[in-house]
C-alpha cells in the first residue's frame, strides 16, 4: 500500500545526523541522496532516503521553515492507475502538484502524480514498472 514517507528538516544536517544513527539500528541506510535544483524557490534544497538496500522509503527534505504538512506516496502497480488515481484527487478536491509522469531524476522507471489533499498534505501515486 505505502510505497514511501516524507518528512521535513528545517536543520537537515542534524535530522540526517539524528535518523542515520537510529536506522541503523534496524538495519536502514541512506539509500539516495541529493540537490533539488528543479526547486526554483529553493535550488540548494538537500533531501535524502533512508531504507532497506535499494528501496529508499523514508524521506528527509529540507525546508526553510517549519512545516506540518507530509509527503505519503501508494504504490500503483500499472502507470495507468497513476492517472486514474490524480484523476479522481483532482475531482475529489485535490489541488495539482505534479500531472502524472515519469520523474527520472528517482529511477528511469519512476512515473508518479501529486495532489495537495484538503489538509495540504503532498499526496502521491507512484508505478516503478515500464509500460
């Protein structure tokens, strides 16, 4: 059902610093780390996951301030539910935050869709296969 979480950092070093030394205890590490220079308001912003090997499942995002709002992604087993599944936030009182698409900057195969729930949380589905 869940495919990943997100969290914020508004002092992301000593978050990063914080979560690599309590996940190793269950035997997580950063699995991708990187600059978000597509971010035009915010091109310097750092974010890392944490996870089993090759599967980075809990995210750490810098932010500028505080902020309450979270990042939960469902995994969709075919691209097709990507669509369906925006389609239907849209229509449900979502607000676009990313149409359906592929978003290599995670994996070739990565082809997501983001809506801003009523509560202004990130909501995303997400397929890792080709089609």
């Amino acid at each position: 059902m869940f495919d990943h979480l997100s969290t914020y950092a508004t002092d992301y070093d000593a978050t990063k610093k914080f979560y690599d030394n309590a996940m190793a205890t269950l035997g997580y590490a950063i699995q991708m780390e990187f600059v978000a220079e597509w971010n035009s308001e915010f091109p310097t912003q750092r974010m890392c996951a944490f996870g089993p090997k090759g599967k980075p499942a809990f995210w750490i995002i810098e932010v500028k301030e505080k902020y309450t709002p979270r990042h939960i992604a469902f995994s969709a087993v075919k691209r097709k539910e990507v669509d369906l599944f925006y389609d239907a936030a849209i229509k449900g009182g979502g607000h676009d935050n990313g149409k359906p698409g592929l978003r290599p900057m995670y994996h070739e195969h990565y082809y997501g869709a983001f809506v801003i729930d009523p509560d202004g949380n990130n909501i995303e589905a997400v397929c890792h296969q080709p089609e």
